[in-house]
C-alpha cells in the first residue's frame, strides 16, 4: 500500500499572526514538502492544479519535473490534473516527457475542477464540464496507446494521422487515477477503462465515501477488469497531530476555521466526526485511518493533507516528521495484516511494464 502526502497549493493568511507567504515562498515550500516526504520514507507526492487566488499550482508537470530533479524514490502525482480545460494532446505530451525525466515515477489524478470561472478563460462552459471529462480522457487514452491516431469531436479541432510525442516510456501510459468526490459518472468512467478511482474522502461523511467505492469496485468487475476486490482505490484526509490531542485541536481550530477549502461551517468537532478529517495524537490518526477499510475494503493510496489553511512550514514539516516516524510505519503493518493476496498493489511503471511483457509472452 502507497502512503503519501498532496497539497492544494493555497496562499492563506496564518490566522494566528496574519502574516501571508509570498507565491516565491509558498511554491518553494511545496517542493520542501516533497522532499521531506522522501526523507522521512513516505511513497507519494502529489500536487493539485489550481488557476485561480488564492493557490499557485497553475503548471503541475513544471513543479514535478523540478521536483523529480531532487529525489530518487518518490513517485510524483497530480491531485488534480484537469482533464476538462486542458487540452488531452497537451497532457499527454507534458506527462510522457516527465514519464522519461523521472524515470518512470509518475502517474496522475484526473478530475473536472469545481471552480467556475476557471473554464472559459480555457474556453470552456462549465455545464460541459461531465461531457468534457468523458471526451477529453477518450481521446488522452487513445493517445498513449495508439501510435497514429484519427479523431473527431465535441471540444477540441479533429486530428488526422497524429503521433504524440515523446511516446510513453517503455510504451507503457503513466497510471491513471480518476479523482472525484461526488460525481458517480466519474467512478463509472475509471471503472470503463481499469483504471484508479481515488475518492477525495474529505468533505463527505463515510457513507457517501462507501456508496461511491462499492459503485466503482461493481462496475469496475462488470467490464471485466477483475473482480471487486481487485479495483485500484485511494483515499484522502486531512490530518493535523500533537502529542497531546487536546493541544492538537487547541492548535489547528484557527486554521481550520478560516480554511478556505471548508473553513467558515460547521465546527472542528462536527466536523471531524463526520469526516475523514483527524486532529489529535498520531495515535488516533493511525486508529481513525484504519477505520477507513471498514468502509471501503482493502486500499492501494491513502493521501493526506497537511498544509491547507496557513500552516506555517515549520509546522508542516513537522507533521511530515510525525507521518513517517510514527503514524505510516504503523499503517503498513496494520493495513498489511490479513490483506487477502488478491487484492493488488498499487500500479507502478514497474509493475505495469512487467504485466505488459507478460502479456506478450502469453499471447498466441
């Protein structure tokens, strides 16, 4: 099972002493985040994509490319790439030379983006925005595996004999996850195709994370892929860890209520207890992340959030600390006990090109 950490990118006010990181701070910071994440032996560093105030991950390929430069190990994600206002071409191209810069340690998250204005400075009508995930990808999968493609549709101008280039390392697409945390035709769509369904698992309570699970793991079983057991899931959280848990809470409550992803609603405490959402001893961090299987079944990625809302560096990196010392090396053990040998690993570029040599030796 992959353990990591993903970040939203956001500029925000430290309400406790108003001061706000400039945008040259808050990006090198990310990149601290990612290599801490490294040190400490977490697995997964993923990156959102935002195009609007208050974030800056407006360029996700540019940051994992530096970012690639700088570790040896980590695998390098998105949390989320937007497949509705960027051109499919383009993503392949920026993800495949990235494959190659990285020696094959990337994959992505695909989703639609929630943020209206945003799409027609991209020209695009948010009320596509479903229509524009189901063709985008269409197109983004025939890309990385067709050498020569014909296509015509809705969103974008035809292409006649076109070839991606750089072709994907060793022929073998990055993975793809499909990211959503509401929207079923997304959970059908990574079912359709094999592929990743990582629920974002922080707004919603454990019922409607469930209810989305089953719906992918049934359908993903329907086309063939496997059985239930075998659909690829990750989950999301947002964490926040003291020694003590009433200092924990004592420290986060001004964050959390000016949090500009879910601050400004219902209290901390109505909030934690209704989402995957942790604030306390790194003991209960690891109790409430087990919890996460009785729900959703045995899982490949669990990502967590830790530097929304202002936190400053300092105390991030100290919550990365605290994840790799103390919280995932617990994980790893518990999620490992009992975990049928059926149910597979997360995807790697490895395993994938392994898988696809196979493929060939035992085709007639």
């Amino acid at each position: 099972m992959q353990f990591g950490i993903f970040t939203v990118g956001d500029v925000t006010p430290d309400p406790t002493n108003g001061t706000t990181p400039s945008e040259h701070d808050r990006i090198k910071a990310m990149v601290a985040l990612a290599q801490k994440a490294e040190e400490v032996g977490l697995d997964v560093f993923a990156t959102g994509e935002h195009h609007n105030p208050p974030f800056v991950p407006s360029s996700p390929t540019t940051m994992l490319g530096w970012i690639a430069a700088r570790t040896e190990r980590l695998l390098l994600s998105t949390a989320t790439t937007l497949i509705t206002t960027n051109d499919p071409v383009k993503i392949a191209e920026d993800f495949a030379v990235l494959q190659h810069l990285s020696d094959g340690r990337v994959d992505l998250m695909l989703g639609r983006g929630n943020t209206g204005p945003v799409y027609p400075w991209f020209g695009q009508d948010i009320r596509e925005g479903m229509n524009l995930a189901i063709e985008n990808y269409a197109l983004l999968h025939r890309l990385w595996r067709e050498e020569v493609v014909d296509w015509q549709g809705r969103f974008r101008s035809p292409l006649q004999g076109f070839t991606a280039a750089p072709r994907p390392l060793d022929g073998v697409p990055p993975f793809v996850w499909h990211g959503s945390i509401r929207s079923p035709e997304i959970a059908e769509q990574a079912a359709f195709y094999g592929n990743g369904f990582f629920s974002n698992h922080i707004f919603w309570p454990r019922e409607h994370t469930r209810r989305m699970v089953e719906l992918y793991r049934t359908r993903f079983a329907h086309y063939g892929h496997g059985t239930p057991e075998q659909a690829i899931v990750g989950l999301g959280g947002q964490v926040f860890m003291r020694r003590n848990s009433q200092d924990a809470v004592r420290e986060f409550r001004p964050y959390f209520d000016n949090a500009p992803v879910y601050g400004h609603g219902p209290s901390l405490e109505e909030f934690a207890a209704q989402t995957p959402l942790t604030v306390g001893s790194p003991q209960e961090v690891v109790e409430k992340t087990l919890s996460f299987r009785e729900y959703v079944g045995d899982y490949q990625r669990q990502l967590f959030l830790v530097d929304h809302a202002g936190l400053p560096l300092k105390t991030v990196l100290e919550q990365i600390d605290m994840l790799g010392e103390e919280v995932v090396p617990v994980l790893r053990e518990e999620f490992a006990r009992n975990r049928p040998a059926t149910v597979p690993d997360a995807p790697t570029h490895a395993s994938l090109l392994a898988a696809r040599r196979a493929a060939e030796v035992s085709a007639p």
